[in-house]
C-alpha cells in the first residue's frame, strides 16, 4: 500500500525527535556494550562472555573487558536491565556498567585553505615576539627523537606523504572498528580530517618540501581512531591505556560538548586511565595541507610537540616535573588579558593564559640538569561541618595547617581542588572562587547564561594551580555568588579541599631571593626589602587582588621585649571594593560583578535590577511591581522547561499525523461516520455498542452479497494488520 513508507518515516521521525529531545534533557541514552571487571586473565573473560551471549570486544587495561551484545539496541533512553543482572550474577564479575553514549565535540575552528610553508608557521619562527621558542630547541639538538606520541581522535592518514616516515603502528589502533589500523573513514565533507592534523603540528617530516614541519619533527607518531563512532567510559580508557611502555604522550584535542552549559568529565575507568597513565600550519587529510588547524586544536598538539623535545633532553622526566618546568619558563609577556595578577609567590597568571605562552628553549634547558621532584603529597581537609544555605551570597573560611606533624604535610603547593556538592535551582547563575592564604584568587566557575540546570554539583572537583609554589597553610576562602538579581536558592552540603604538593627536600627553588630583610626565630617574615610588601608572612612585589600596599605599625617581638616598627604590607580592600589604592570605601579601582564604579567618588555601588534590564525589558511607567512581577517569573522559567515544551509539541505532532493517516486508512476501507456493519465468519451480525439502531434495521443480505462483503472484510484486516 502506498501509505505504509510513510508510516515508517513517522516512526523514525518519532525515534528522532525523542533522541533529541533526551539529548536536551541531558537524559542517558544507554549502548549495546559494557565494561566488566573480570579478574583471572583473558580466558576466564571469554569464557563469561560466550555464556551470556556477549562477544568480547578485547582489554581495556588490567582486568577490564569491553563487552558487546548483538541482540542489545545499540541506543536505548532505558538499560538492559535482565541481560545486566545475569552478568552481574556470575561469581567473576567483580564490576559491570553499562555504557552510555558522550558527547565530545573535536576542538576545531574554520575551514580548510592549502599550500602552507614553514614562513608561515608564525607560532615557530620568532617574528611576532608571541612565539614557541622552537628554533632555539632546535638549535640546541633536540628534535623528538626517540619520543613517541599517540594522538587520540579520529585517526591519522599514516600513508600521508608528510607522516608516512615517522608513523609508529605501536601507537597506533582503531578502537571505533576493532583492528590496528588507524586509517580515517573519508566522507565528502572530510569530517575525519581532525587527528591527521594533530599529527602533523606534533611530527610532519622536515625537508621534505612537503606542507610544513612538526614541532618534534623526528619523533614518532601514532593515531587511536575512537571520535568516529559511539563514545563511551571504555572508549576513551581504552584510548588512554593503548601500549603505555611504548608511547611517551597522549594528545587529546577533544572534550564534553562546549556550550557553556554541559557539566561532564572522565568517569570511572578514564579516570583509572589517567592515575594509571601518570601515578599552525599542519597537514590535512586525503595528503594535503591546511592553514585554519587554529583554537584548543592547535594547542595540545603544539603543547605534546615541546613537550617531546624536553623529554629528550631529559628522559627521567615524570609528568610533575614538566609542569613545574612549564610554570617556570612560561612567558606572560605579549599576552593581552585584562586578569592578569600576581600569585603569592610573584608569578604573574591568567585565566586565560594560565602562566604565560611555553617557551621550548627555555624547556629544554632547564630540562638538561633538572632533579626529579620529590614524591607527590596529598592532604585532604573536610572544611563544612554543616550545610550552609548559599543565598546571594556565600563565604566559607577555614584556617587549614597542610596537614602539620603528619606524613604528608605539604609546604609546597602544586594543585588545589576544591570537592563540592551543592543544589542551587539555576546552576548557571553561580559563580565560584577559591582564595589561597597567599591572597591569590582563583575562578573556579564564571558565570554560564546557557545553563538553566537545578541539578547542581555533587562531590565535583573544581581544581586550581594558579597557587603554584605557595605555602598552603593558613586561611582559605570559598565564595559563592549568585549573579543574577533573581531570587535563587540553594544548599552548600559538602565542601572538601585536597591539597597536592611537597616539602621543600628536594625540590627546586623558583628564586633565591624571598625579598625579606627580617626574619623571626620560627623563619616568618615581618619586615620585607624596598619594593617589597608583606603577604601572609612572605614578601611580594605586587599585592594580590583584594589588596592593596600600605605602610603600618608592626609589633615585633625579640627575644627580651616588644618592638614596633614600620613596615609596607598588603592591606586587605574595603569589602565593597574587587582591587583598591587604599583600605577606605572610596579607594575603589575596580569592583565585583555585581556592582558598578562611580568613577568621581571611586566607590562601588550594586547595581539594581533596572540598570541592568535592556530598554526593551525596564518596567514601564505606572506599572506597579505586583503587576510587573508575573511576567518576568514567566520568562525567568520559560528556558528552564524549554525542553518539556518541545518534547510535548513533538508527541502531538505524531499522534495528530497516527490519527489522520489511521482514519485515511479507515475511509479507503469502506468506513462510515454514521455505523458501521461487520459480519463475523458464520454469517452471524456484531452490534457495536452505541451506534444507531436502524443501522441494524436492514434485511439479510443474498449469498452474493455475503461473499462480498467477506472480501471487503479481509481486505479490511489486512489494512489493519499493515497499520
């Protein structure tokens, strides 16, 4: 019948939308594979597998398995919650999950132009003065070699004439097909085009008059082809976890979907991937060349690039000794941003630009004779004792001592995270900063205008390392502010801070002058060098922000009496006040988010809600605010049920088209408004409830007339049955 392609396109259509509109939802949409914990080896995994009707895709890493079923949907809104149980029965299975599908977006900017040259590789050359440094690298006789690097994404084209004579199939495979090639699948539109050119910012072969050169143009390079397919928790581990005695650097240009309103990150078995891992011109694909490969594409690549040339100049390098280089030889010259401040210990940082441009000559040689850093230390501090309602505004202080008199008491900062579980009915309208005892202020979240999420934080680690290098003891801050003028709501109910560092025994000094000219018994600073200022018993050339330089009265004590003495020390800023010239409310520079600088009283004002509505929204005159406060609660809701909206739309849309199609078929059966005559197979009549009873009124039909009628009724059930 000529309808029934129609009714398949309403079918698909229907599995489309509610796809989408799950995907809105942020809802789950559950694979056909899991990941299982099996111990016992290879066979035993096997062994459970084939019983259960699952076929083994091949290892994860350790004891872990990827699972597949064929008779599982490949994408489902509900687990497979029988063939999960029957897994989860067997004595072996020690862990199972079932895997859901991610969203990683390739981080890509612009299209693609050809026929690049090494003048034109601006980021190695030296011209602009916001350069890599990379020649100088080079000069000092480090190219990569001998460095393998794996670029995870959606493959490399290993037969292209510029990676062809440093591609490594040891640090190579294809997780998306199940096979060691890691050859991209062509498209018209060149989709997979993303990691061959990853692969060529990291190891395009020099002088070969072919596009340009790698960064690291002698190492070796490989490809994992896992974007192009499903993604999921044991693609991406098992992407990590490729080969890692062969491969030295994994290259990631790829994240959660960056739209300013997705919360994601690794889940359990990338994370084990992780711990397990570390306890621009460039070619194109179908062998040609690009100039557009710009963005956080650029940057890994180029990054894994330097990143190599220092491993050769120091193979016993451990992950944390590389950041402690990239900390110490950053350039924050030429970078334009306007947050740019000064950490605790006089470097300056940006959220933007973290602590400046790499400098790979600057790498390489402080590589040559560096001391490996002592071992990791990690402290954790559980701050809240009770749950805290956030309101407009929260702070949070604790006075922490890293951990002092135990093992792993740190006095040199690396990394701070900051474990929050909190519900706040606008997750978009927060904004979250960390304050360090050394004054340095950290955005841990700005702002997101997209996100209209209710469902908060739960234990989500938010992690800084502008405090590099600072002594963690003393007073930290968490503040958490609503930013909107809307009369949000929400719970603190767990706030954990984890401290990682060392002690000062064998790590590297930044500097060798702290600035200070006295010192007390216990080695505090009280009285600090010209052009210095006191900060937390250490002397800065700049105070942090919130502060502001000030000569006072210091009491200090020696060893038979009290003396006062005057010193230059940072001065906290009037609360009012976000950077100050002086302590007074009338000092204000610049203010928080929330409020506005009057420019002649130099003081800071909260903005009200009318100054921040655009004319087209500001009340009218006359308009009381009971009237006026209906409508802006219905817009404020509107987005956050823009998803139920669309989801109701698009279900009467397909039972309006089920209906007309189902009274089409109807009428072309011989169906009347005004009743209906059915006879069954023995002649006899079927009186529908509520139809008319002259309907019924009618005489027998002839012979003639019932095997007639017979024929319209079974051309009428197989109208239905094809419904």
């Amino acid at each position: 019948m000529e309808l029934r392609p129609w009714l398949l396109w309403v079918v698909a259509a229907a599995g489309v939308l509610v796809l989408l509109t799950a995907n809105a939802r942020g809802q789950k949409v559950f694979t056909n594979t899991w990941a299982v914990h099996i111990p016992g080896g290879l066979a035993v995994a096997d062994s459970v597998a084939r019983k259960h009707g699952f076929h083994n895709l091949g290892q994860i890493f350790g004891d872990y398995y990827h699972f597949w079923h064929r008779a599982v949907t490949k994408r489902s809104l509900s687990p497979h919650r029988s063939r999960h149980s029957r897994l989860q029965r067997e004595p072996q299975v020690l862990w199972l999950e079932q895997q859901v599908a991610k969203r990683r977006s390739k981080r890509d900017v612009y299209q693609e132009p050809t026929d690049p040259k090494f003048p034109q590789q601006w980021y190695l050359s030296g011209v602009t003065q916001r350069d890599l440094n990379v020649k100088e690298a080079w000069a000092q006789g480090y190219t990569g070699h001998g460095i393998v690097v794996s670029i995870l994404d959606d493959g490399i084209e290993k037969n292209h004439p510029d990676l062809a004579g440093n591609y490594d199939p040891g640090a190579s495979f294809d997780v998306n097909d199940q096979d060691p090639d890691p050859q991209p699948r062509y498209t018209q539109m060149n989709d997979n085009r993303h990691g061959t050119r990853c692969a060529g910012e990291v190891a395009a072969v020099a002088n070969n008059g072919v596009c340009g050169v790698g960064v690291a143009y002698n190492a070796r390079i490989g490809g994992v082809r896992m974007l192009d397919g499903e993604v999921t928790d044991a693609v991406e581990a098992r992407s990590l976890g490729l080969n890692p005695n062969h491969i030295h650097i994994y290259s990631a240009s790829w994240g959660p979907e960056d739209d300013g309103k997705t919360v994601d990150g690794p889940a359990r078995l990338a994370e084990e991937a992780f711990f397990r891992g570390v306890s621009q011109v460039t070619t194109d694909l179908r062998q040609k060349c690009t100039e557009s490969h710009t963005g956080t594409s650029a940057s890994a690549p180029l990054a894994a690039g330097i990143i190599a040339l220092t491993l050769e100049a120091n193979k016993n390098l451990t992950w944390r000794d590389m950041q402690h280089l990239v900390v110490q030889t950053s350039k924050p010259a030429h970078l334009n941003a306007n947050d740019w401040a000064t950490n605790g210990v006089g470097r300056k940082v940006s959220h933007s630009y973290g602590y400046g441009l790499l400098d790979a000559g600057a790498m390489v040689a402080l590589a040559q004779n560096w001391t490996t850093v002592a071992p990791q230390r990690k402290c954790i501090i559980d701050i809240l004792t009770e749950p805290k309602d956030i309101g407009k505004r929260l702070e949070v202080r604790k006075t922490v001592t890293a951990c002092l008199g135990e093992p792993n008491h740190i006095t040199r900062l690396e990394h701070a995270q900051a474990r929050l579980t909190l519900s706040y009915n606008r997750r978009g309208d927060l904004a979250i900063h960390l304050v360090s005892p050394m004054g340095t202020r950290s955005t841990l979240l700005a702002a997101r205008p997209h996100d209209y999420s209710a469902d908060g934080f739960n234990d989500w680690a938010f992690m800084t390392t502008h405090s590099w290098d600072e002594d963690p003891s003393g007073e930290w801050v968490l503040e958490i502010e609503n930013t909107s003028e809307a009369n949000n709501y929400g719970t603190l109910t767990k706030f954990t801070l984890v401290l990682y560092g060392t002690a000062p025994e064998g790590l590297p000094t930044p500097s060798e002058s702290s600035g200070c000219k006295t010192l007390t018994s216990s080695q505090a600073c009280v009285v600090c060098e010209e052009g210095f200022s006191l900060h937390q018993k250490s002397c800065v050339q700049h105070c942090p922000p919130g502060f502001t330089p000030q000569v006072l009265d210091t009491h200090y004590s020696t060893e038979n009496d009290m003396e006062i003495i005057r010193a230059s020390v940072c001065a906290p800023c009037h609360a009012s006040c976000a950077t100050c010239q002086g302590p007074a409310p009338t000092d204000c520079l610049s203010c928080p988010s929330h409020a506005s600088l009057d420019p002649v009283e130099q003081t800071c004002s909260r903005q009200s809600q009318s100054s921040r509505e655009s004319p087209e929204q500001q009340q009218p005159p006359g308009l009381s605010p009971e009237v006026e406060a209906e409508p802006r609660l219905q817009a404020g809701l509107l987005p956050s049920h823009l998803p139920e909206v669309v989801a109701g739309l698009s279900c009467a849309f397909i039972v309006l088209v089920f209906v007309t199609v189902f009274l089409v078929l109807q009428l072309r059966s011989g169906f009347s408004f005004r009743g209906v005559k059915v006879y069954t197979m023995d002649r006899g009549l079927i009186s529908y409830k509520g139809l008319p009873p002259e309907a019924w009124q009618e005489e027998c039909p002839s012979d003639s007339e019932e095997d007639e009628g017979r024929g319209e009724r079974t051309a009428f059930i197989k109208d239905q049955s094809a419904l």
